[in-house]
C-alpha cells in the first residue's frame, strides 16, 4: 500500500496509506486490488478513481503539495 511519485522537478516520494486504510474514505483502499488498479493521477495528484469513470470529483486524491513535503526517496528498480 506504498506509491512512489515522480515529481517534474526530479524528486522522489514515497507515500504509504497504510496508516490511512480504515478509515473513512480510505476504507474503499483497503482492497490491494481496488487500490492497484484504481491508483492514477487525477487533479494533477495521486489519487484513486472511486467510480471506475475518471470523474474528478469522484475520487480520493492526495494534496500534491503534502506529497512533495515528505522526504526524498531513492528509486527503487524493480528487481
């Protein structure tokens, strides 16, 4: 439940929801394959399409500029 977002600028984060799943809107995250297939960028952020129709306003995106306030992260090359 941990998404790496790449920043236009070069930065690197790496943001966990784990913390988040249960909890309110979050609970619909807490299926790993709802949460793989739906993960996106929606409102030029990450988010997750809640309706399956690229609504806008009908999904659960993250401030962008929350994420890019955590720390950098190193890439990770899948291996």
């Amino acid at each position: 439940f941990t998404v790496s977002v790449y920043f236009c600028d070069g930065k690197i984060v790496r943001y966990d929801v784990k913390p988040k799943l249960g909890k309110g809107v979050f609970k619909k995250l807490s299926d790993i394959s709802f949460f793989m297939e739906r993960c996106k960028i929606m409102n030029d952020s990450l988010a997750w399409d809640v309706t399956g129709n690229n609504d806008p306003f009908e999904c659960i995106d993250i401030d962008p500029d929350f994420l890019y306030s955590l720390d950098y992260a190193d890439e990770q090359i899948a291996g």
